[in-house]
C-alpha cells in the first residue's frame, strides 16, 4: 500500500443481487478483497425469482450459477448473509460500517440434506414465491440456494421447535440458540446495490388487488410461470387451479402516474411480452390481451416484440384501463376505453396481471448518506459534483435507477471500478 | 357513435390549440395528456357523450374547433372528478370540460338543449335560496319547454314524484332556504367580480 494511502482497500459490497454479485467478482478478480452482505438467507436477489430472463430468456440458474462458482473459487469474496447495514461512518480508505446479522439458526456444517424440514410441524409464508404458497418452519430457500444451507424460520424457533430441529440434525448444523447480532466491518470503498421491489399493487385501489386471488402481479406471474414455483409451472387460476386460458397484461400498472410512480421502469413491457410467450407456450388456444398506453420495448429486442405481435391470439389494446371489478362469476372485469375506436369496454378475464413497476429497496431503513444522494423517487444517484466530493461510497443496479439486468450489471462492473480507483487512492 | 376525423391533407392548425391552453381553465395542462384513456374509460356516463374527454382533447391539438365547441362531452359532465382523481398525468379535466362549456356558451356553439335547460334551472334554484328545491328545479326545467310539454312531462313522472314525497325527498310545503341569503348573494357577486376581473386580465 502507498504511503498516505487508504487505511483500508477491502471493498463492501451491500446487496447480494445480479448487480452486487457482479461488482463483487469483477473487483475481486482484479486482486482486491471485497466482502459481500445480503439481507436474505441467499443470493440471486430478484433474478433468482424469475422464470426466465432477457436477454436469451435462460433460466435464472443460466448466469447465476456461473457466477456462484466464480465466488466459491475466490477465496477474496467474504459472503456474509442475512446481514444489513445500519450506519457508515468515516471516510474515504477507512469506512466503518455497522452490520446486523438476523440469525439463520443453522451452522456452516450443514449439508441441505433436509432431514430438520421433515421434522419440523410449522408453515411460513414462501417468501420466495411472494407468499403464494407455504415452507415448512424448516426449509431452503429455493432449490438453487447459495450458499446451499437451511434456514429455520423464527416462527418455527417460537414455537418450541428449536430442540427438536436440533436433535434431526446428523451434523450438529442447527444453533437454536442464535441471537441477533451487531458488529462492525471495515472498508475502504463501498458499493450500494439494494436493488428494487415490485410497486405495491394493493395501493392501485382501482385496480381490486386484493379484491380477487386472480388479480396478481407481475412477479408473481414469474413464479406462477416457474417450474419450482407453487403450481409446478402451471399458469393456473389462483382462486381455483383451472387453467388460465383469458388473460389480460396491464402495462403502467402505477408507473408513469403521479399518483403512484411517476417514472418508467422500462422493464415491464419487455417482461408483459415474455409473459403472454409463458401462456401461449402451455395453452394452444389461449388469449391474452395486453393493455399499453404506448409499448417501451428497449434493448435490442424488437425481434421478441415483432414474434409476440405476429400471434393472432395475443391484441394489443391501446388504453390504460380505468378500473377492474369483480363480475357476478366472480372473475375480474376489466373496464376503460379503447383509444384506437373509442369503444367502452368491460372485458371477463381468467387471470389479470398488473405490470407494476420497480421501488427502489432504499426508500425505507438505512441508506448512506454521503458519495450518493436519494432523487425525489427513492435512487440513489451519484451527486451532482460526481467522485469530485471526495467519498468512496458508489451505487449500482437497481438501487441507483430502474435498469434492466444487462445495465445494471454493466453499471455494477462500472461501480466496481470507480471502487478500486478509491481504494488505491488514485 | 359520431366519428368525425381531422383532416388529414392539412397541416393541423395549432391555432385553436394555443387559444384553449391561453383562454381555458386547466388549459395548459392539456398539454400534459398522454392520451392514455384513462379519464373516458373512468367516466360513470361516458357512453353518452360523443366524443369523451380524451378524444375531445385530442381534437383540440388537431384544431377542430367547431366540433369541439359544439360536442356534448362537456354538457354531460356530472362533475364527480373520478377522471381527475385517477389522471395519471394530473391533468384538470373536469375543470377543462367545465370551462369549454361555457365558452361554447360564450362563442354561441351551445344550442339551448336538455343539458343547459337543466342546468340553468338548478342554478335558478341554488342561487335564489341556497339550495336545490326538486320540486321547482324540476318544475321549471319541464317547463322551459313549453307549457304543454311541461304538462306531459310533469303527469309522465307523476309516480316518480309521489314516491319521493312519500320518502321525504321531495316536500310540498314553502321550499327550504339557507338562514344567511345575503351572504350567499354577496359570495355571488364577488365570485362574479373575480371572473370578470380576470377574464380581462
């Protein structure tokens, strides 16, 4: 290390999603120590819920699992998981970050050979599946977990169930006595990726959310969609597992709107196109009818756009809905004016997905407050003046804007950079 | 429904345009529309104006002037603002509609029809006692059209009307007032005032 220089050239990265794990292999394959804090039990953050993902439309497996290998290999990246920050202090070469570890209650010597889950009586939502279906009080994240190990749930803990997941367990993996605890980390530079969450849709109040099962998102169409999500990969009706054979997308699902979010999140037109290739795919003589105010199909992806265009049974109606009711059947109406023909309409649907759009994580608990700033809609942007303020603290992905995956690991690779130059001090 | 098109051999002509977003209120917000179709696809009775709020907005840009002024989208406005409400853009549009109405009025395009003959008796009764009499509003509305399609109207809702009376919405007796009717009248003439003041401004 120079003289003069950093205190510290270690690199935190906060955010354990494709954007930090990016920032976090490409500083620490160019020969600099990075440690890797994610709040959930594992990594992959939104990626990992999807079906599939742009651009090839892979798996989420494809890209990720590559990228797990990289981190196992490097015996620079420290993964701390379940861990949030709770307050930067110092400068520039010498940061001092304050950690929370919620407890996993399972040890590094587990092995994820399951035998705790089948001893375990209690049900928690599925976080992976946005609660759509239950895990026992013992369980993996998802069958791709990384790190590959148990989590046992609070709830199952509350319950009395601690001695007896412990006593399941071969390999002495369970720790029912776990607290939750605080430490500090030191760092030289630090790259925000906290990523995003789906706009929440029960605020669409026109839009009967939480008035019908089979009004859902589009997230948790992606897991509908998805062969280890809670209907095995069935695009099923919610309220009583019949095939969804109507189906109607919603664009700007709250985004462009003033009342919601004002800006374009510039992935869901893309994503609503995807989702009507996942229910022409499965059911022949389906019908899906995406409602747009004006398709944003960015990237270079128009031939997708054109291939989903040309299918007879995919309309393209040129109106946002004004509201959606629940009809005497019980199945969701969707009404409002097409703008083409000015025709009112009030349309019957088996499955109504509401395109809403991506909130930064940062609006709510910790963010730093130096080197970035929030924008009026909860991003974290580089300020005004740029590197020139002198911090070493850098935001990437989702958390500094709405960007697709393909941009947010390229503005990762970029965020990693700008944190090598900090640490080294040049 | 009517379907009248700009035409499209011209080059549109921006000047109505300009003259609503200058003359209207909310006016110049109209150049915020993203023409969504939220506000007509909201709207409780949209399937009885002819144009809607959207289209007719769009009709402003493209400069039709005449039929604008004399659609019947802005007489059949209720005034509930759900498509205010639900705008994404914030767009007045209520207030819009509003203001087209009486500049229709105004420019001599709006017709004396049911809507304005309506309207003009509710405001007969709101402003001589501060309230709405059904009775009056309604008898002076049937009768605008004549004593003897008054007539007719008045024995055709002859069983409406009982059953009102019969729940207590509508009375016989001296119609209700408010307490201060010089207050009302003085709020009147500053608001009337005010708009004169500003429509020379």
């Amino acid at each position: 290390m120079p003289q003069g220089g950093p205190k510290s050239q270690t690199i935190l990265v906060v955010g354990g999603g494709i954007a930090g794990i990016t920032a976090a292999i490409e500083a620490a394959e160019t020969g600099y120590d990075v440690v890797l804090l994610e709040k959930s039990p594992s990594l992959g953050g939104r990626v990992t819920k999807f079906n599939r993902y742009f651009p090839k439309l892979c798996h989420p497996t494809c890209g990720l699992e590559i990228n797990y290998q990289r981190i196992k290999k490097n015996p620079r990246v420290k993964l701390m998981t379940m861990c949030e920050v709770t307050g930067i202090a110092g400068a520039k070469g010498d940061y001092t970050v304050s950690v929370k570890r919620t407890p996993r209650f399972v040890n590094d010597k587990c092995t994820a050979c399951g035998d705790c889950k089948d001893v375990s009586d209690t049900a928690v939502a599925n976080a992976y599946n946005y609660g759509l279906d239950k895990v026992k009080g013992a369980y993996l994240p998802h069958e791709h977990a990384f790190p590959m190990r148990y989590v046992i749930a609070p709830e199952a803990i509350a319950a009395g169930e601690g001695d007896k997941l412990k006593a399941a367990c071969k390999y002495g993996a369970i720790e029912p006595d776990q607290k939750e605890e605080t430490f500090d980390l030191n760092a030289g530079a630090i790259i925000w990726t906290t990523g995003w969450k789906p706009y929440d849709a029960a605020k669409l109040d026109t839009y009967a959310y939480n008035e019908s099962p089979d009004i859902i998102n589009n997230v948790e169409m992606e897991r509908l969609a998805a062969h280890d999500g809670p209907t095995g990969g069935k695009i099923l009706r919610p309220s009583d597992n019949e095939p969804a054979k109507k189906v109607a997308l919603i664009q700007c699902a709250g985004s462009r709107d003033n009342n919601h979010l004002a800006y374009c999140s510039r992935i869901c037109c893309l994503g609503s196109l995807k989702h009507a290739a996942y229910v022409r795919e499965q059911y022949e003589d389906a019908q899906v009818d995406i409602y747009y105010i004006d398709i944003r199909a960015h990237d270079k992806l128009e031939a997708f756009h054109a291939k989903i265009k040309n299918d007879p049974q995919v309309h393209f109606i040129k109106s946002k809905p004004g509201h959606i009711k629940i009809g005497e059947d019980g199945r969701p109406l969707v009404c409002g004016e097409r703008t083409i023909d000015r025709e009112i309409y009030e349309e019957p649907y088996d499955l109504v997905v509401l395109a809403t759009g991506m909130q930064p994580s940062a609006v709510k608990g910790y963010k730093p407050e130096v080197g970035v700033m929030e924008d009026e809609y909860g991003f974290l942007v580089p300020k005004a003046n740029g590197a020139a303020d002198g911090e070493g603290i850098f935001s990437a992905g989702v958390a500094s804007g709405p960007l697709d995956v393909s941009m947010s690991v390229q503005s990762a690779t970029a965020a990693a950079l700008r944190a090598i130059q900090a640490v080294r001090g040049s | 429904m009517t379907k009248p098109a700009p035409n499209t051999s011209e080059k549109y002509d921006l000047g109505f345009a300009n003259w609503v977003y200058e003359n209207v209120n909310g006016g110049d917000k109209l150049g915020l529309c993203m023409q969504c179709g939220v506000c007509s696809g909201s709207c409780p009775i949209g399937e009885q104006m002819d144009h809607g709020p959207r289209k007719l907005f769009m009709m402003i840009r493209a400069g039709m002037k005449d039929e604008v002024l004399s659609s019947n989208t802005m007489w059949n406005c209720t005034s509930c603002y759900r498509c205010v409400v639900r705008c994404p853009r914030s767009v007045p549009v209520t207030y819009i509609l509003q203001d087209l109405a009486a500049k229709s009025v105004e420019l001599g395009y709006a017709k004396p029809n049911e809507n304005s003959k309506f309207s003009n008796s509710f405001w007969w009764s709101a402003k001589t006692f501060g309230r709405t009499d059904e009775r009056l509003v309604t008898a002076k509305y049937y009768f605008s059209f004549g004593v003897v399609e008054g007539v007719k109207r008045g024995l055709d809702n002859l069983k409406i009307a009982w059953g009102m009376i019969k729940t207590g919405r509508m009375h016989l007796t001296m119609p209700h007032q408010i307490k201060d009717k010089a207050g009302l009248k003085a709020i009147l003439a500053k608001a009337a005032e005010i708009e004169e003041r500003e429509s020379k401004s």
